[in-house]
C-alpha cells in the first residue's frame, strides 16, 4: 500500500487509525482549536490522497465500515463533544469515496460551527452531555435552537451542503456502497435525535443552575452563519451532483 494513504488514513480517519484523530480532538478543549483543527486536519489528508494519486477499489469498503461503526458507536454517546468528534470521524472517512475540497469543506465547515456552540454550552453550563444540561431549550433557548440547527447541518439535512455532500457520493458509487451511505446516513439522523431529546427537550429541574443564554449580537452573528450554510449549500448543488 502507498505509504501516503497509510498516513492520509489517519488525516481522512480510517478504523483504527481513526484513534489518533480522537485522541487529538478529545485533548483539545478550547472551542476556537477544536474548530480549527476540525477544518485544518482534514484538509492534510485530501493533499496526501491526491498526491498519491490513483486509490484502490477496497478503500470505499474500508471507508464505509468506518464510518457505518462510529455511526452505531454514536447513538449510545451522550457526549456532544465525544459525538462531534465521531461524526467528524465518519465524514472524513467518506471523503475517500471523493476525495474533493468540495467534499471537505461541506462536511467540516458545519462540524466547526458545531464545535463552537458546543464549547458555548460547556462554558456555561460546565458540561454538554445528554441529560445535562437538562431541558436546555428552557433553560437558553436562544442556545438550544442554534445547537439543534447546527446539529441538523453537521448531519446532512436538506438543504445544507453536507446534504448534497451525501448525495453526491451515493450518485458516484456503485449501488451497494449506496446503499452503505443511506443506512450512515439513517443512523446519524437517528443518532442526531437522540443527542437533541437527551440534551435540549424536557423539564428544567430545580437544581440552581442559573440560565445562561445567549446575546442577541451573538445569536444574530450564528444565524448569519447557519444562513450562510445554507446558501452555500445551495450554490454547491450544482457542482457536486
């Protein structure tokens, strides 16, 4: 095997090099890092598999067992860091099946916004996991509701780029491999469910943890992000499909 895709394995994470990947976004805490390192790693890994050229057949396989395993990993996390990074994880092994800036920027771009407003919630609250902060969506709701769109956007829902990401790699692959990619992306929509219910919806307990929402400078400046996805996503419709 070339040893620039052994190495770009462990930038465009591939089972079990995707550990280093998760060792490193599990030490870096810092939001602004973890954004940046969410956008900067994948990008070393596209350069390695480009410089290496031609990529053999099995990479598609090995690239969706990896990220079909963190997406199963995925639905018992309670951990909205933890879940980040494995989300990260499988959409930087999917960028095997298309191995374009495209692709990278209309995954990672959002999964940095993410990171973002989950370190908003932990410098806060002092956490960001499924049952606390509880009833986060009373608690801030402005916060809650930003958190939810984001999380939608990382995963892939119409009409956001990461959507049309998806798309295009399921209209490149042959259909086994797509139908590899819908059943990812079920079980990252249904894991995406399950983080929001554990960690936004319910009732706020008494347990004097003082609410703690956003500005609305900060929540306008998020939405002009989240828009921006958007249209991003739109205006990369027509090249990625």
């Amino acid at each position: 095997m070339n040893p620039k895709l052994l190495l770009a394995a462990c930038f465009l994470p591939l089972f079990p090099f995707s550990m280093l990947f998760n060792g490193v976004f599990a030490r870096v805490r810092q939001p602004l890092a973890r954004a940046v390192l969410l956008l900067a790693w994948p990008q070393a890994g596209l350069w390695l598999v480009q410089q290496a050229g031609g990529l053999p057949d099995w990479m598609a396989p090995w690239a969706l067992a990896t990220a079909l395993l963190y997406a199963l990993r995925a639905l018992s996390l309670r951990d909205a860091g933890q879940w980040t990074g494995f989300l990260a994880t499988a959409l930087g092994a999917l960028v095997w099946l298309r191995p374009e800036l495209a692709i990278v920027w209309a995954f990672f771009v959002p999964l940095a916004l993410l990171a973002l407003i989950t370190g908003a919630i932990v410098t806060r609250y002092g956490a960001a996991y499924a049952g606390y902060p509880d009833a986060l969506a009373q608690r801030s709701p402005r916060l809650a509701g930003v958190f939810v769109i984001a999380v939608l956007v990382a995963t892939g829902t119409p009409p956001f780029a990461g959507f049309f990401a998806w798309l295009a790699l399921a209209l490149a692959a042959t259909p086994g491999i797509a139908l590899g990619l819908l059943a990812a992306w079920l079980l990252w929509s249904w894991a995406a469910i399950r983080l929001i219910q554990g960690l936004v919806v319910g009732e706020a307990p008494l347990d004097g943890v003082q609410p703690d929402d956003l500005g609305r400078g900060q929540t306008w400046l998020l939405a002009l992000a989240i828009v921006g996805l958007l249209l991003g996503g739109l205006w990369l419709a027509g090249g990625l499909t």
